[in-house]
C-alpha cells in the first residue's frame, strides 16, 4: 500500500515539475524525468524599417498548447528550462510585435543536454503605417518615350502604384499590395500578394516591378479587371503559414488598408 502511494506521488511531483512553475503532460512521465533538458536561443527584434533594436528584452517565448513560457533578457537570449524530451511548436511575440514560431522542434534531451536554437527567429515592430490613397496607373501612361519603348517592344507593359502616405523620415516604407478580381480584395481575401517599398509621395514614379508577365504568372490574364488594396508592412519578413486554417498569417502588417482601386489589365 505504501508503495502504490509513492509511485502516484512521484507521478503526480512529475507532471507538475516545469519551467517557471508552468507543466507538460507527456505520454510517459517516469521517462521524461529521466530525459529533460534545456532549450534556449536568441531572438532578435526589428523596428518597422529592417534596423535591428539594442534591447531584444521582454519578448515571451512560449511553448505551444501548454502553458510553459519564458521571456528573453535585453541581449535577446531565453531559456526554457528542464523541457521534457519530444517535439515542440514554441511562439514568439512581444507587445506591438509581430509573432514568430518554430515548427516542431525536436528536443532530445539526452543526458540532460540543452537544445538550441541559437538566433534562429526574429519579431518586428507591427506598422502603424495608414494609407489614405492608393493610385494604380499603366507604366506607358507615365511618359511619352516609355510609351515608345513598349510599342516597339524594348520594355515590357505593367502597372505602377502609388500608394500615398505620410510618415516622419527619409525612408521608403514597405507596403503589401494583395491582388484579385473580386472587388472585396483584403488581406484575408487575395489571389496574389507582394511587398514592396514606396515613398508615400504622389509624384515620385515608384518602382516599376508589377509587369503584365507577372499578373499572368499570378493567374490573372489580359481584360480582367483587377483589385488592389495595400497595407502597410514591416520590413523583415516574418509572413507564416497557419497550420490549422492553412492561412497565411501576416503578422506585422498595419491593421487598416487603403481604400480598394480597380484597373483592367491590358494585352501588351
């Protein structure tokens, strides 16, 4: 009897030791006690122009589906401490952060042995950029040689936007432009997607990248009449897969888009 009471507390002592007092249920918990280890790496935090923040501090680093978390110290590193052995999804995200994640993460924890990930993983600051306009207009429409040069099939037709802003600085802001041909295009309703950089400056012939080949590589053909919406959008690349919805998350992207505008993809 008295034994059968020291196995259910040591099963018991077991499923409850964690790191920062948080628990993982595993299969086999006699077995995890035997294998447990450390996880730690870096993380690294951006501002909204791609420059990286002295302070990576204050940053949770969470294990997914349980309630284990850690947070990072101002150099950016983390430790989550004595993690059964197994395969872990682990979430990064910060106020006024985009999140980041690793996806399945294998921690063997053999002889106590620590895992890491070193500076795998990075979170940026979430745009606040607001964009009150947008202006889509064909690239022969810009000039009269520009013109020229696509009669005679020297350069090839596309569409510029101009997406018009105002923000403090010098720099050029990313902004993600998401395509389709049904007028309620939204970062949740698109067919294509892309990111570029802008201005915000009406006059200024922003790049020219969006040419009719790449609409066609997209889906899209000529005498269609396309939908554009933009948003405002870290610089750092952070978009992720959602594994459940198979969503792509966008996860520094500014709320608020610009007003939604048309235009009919031309032949040539």
């Amino acid at each position: 009897m008295k034994k059968s009471i020291g196995i259910a507390l040591m099963l018991l002592l077991a499923c409850n030791k964690n790191s920062n007092q948080h628990s993982i249920v595993v299969p086999d918990v006699i077995q995890a006690e035997k294998r447990r280890g450390n996880i730690t790496g870096f993380i690294r935090v951006y501002d909204n122009d791609g420059k990286e923040l002295s302070d990576a501090g204050g940053v949770t680093i969470k294990i997914e589906q349980t309630n284990v978390s850690t947070q990072s110290a101002g150099n950016g590193k983390w430790t989550l401490d004595s993690i059964p052995f197994g395969n872990y999804d682990i979430i990064f995200s910060k106020p006024g952060f985009g999140t980041n994640r690793i996806k399945g993460l294998y921690h063997a924890a053999q002889n106590h042995a620590t895992t890491n990930v070193g500076a795998s993983r990075s979170i940026s600051m979430v745009s606040t950029l607001t964009i009150p306009q947008l202006i889509a207009k064909k690239l022969s429409e810009t000039a009269p040689a520009v013109a020229n040069l696509i009669n005679v099939g020297l350069i090839e037709e596309g569409i510029l936007f101009n997406p018009i802003f105002v923000h403090s600085g010098t720099n050029e802001k990313a902004v993600r432009l998401f395509f389709s041909t049904s007028p309620d295009v939204s970062s949740a309703k698109y067919m294509a997607t892309d990111k570029q950089r802008y201005t915000g400056k009406e006059n200024v012939r922003e790049n020219d990248n969006f040419k009719l080949s790449w609409f066609k590589d997209n889906g899209f053909t000529s005498g269609q009449t396309i939908y554009v919406k933009a948003y405002g959008d870290a610089s750092f690349s952070d978009d992720f897969e959602d594994d459940i919805s198979g969503v792509t998350i966008f996860p520094s992207m500014s709320l608020n888009g610009s007003p939604v505008v048309s235009f009919v993809l031309p032949d040539k």
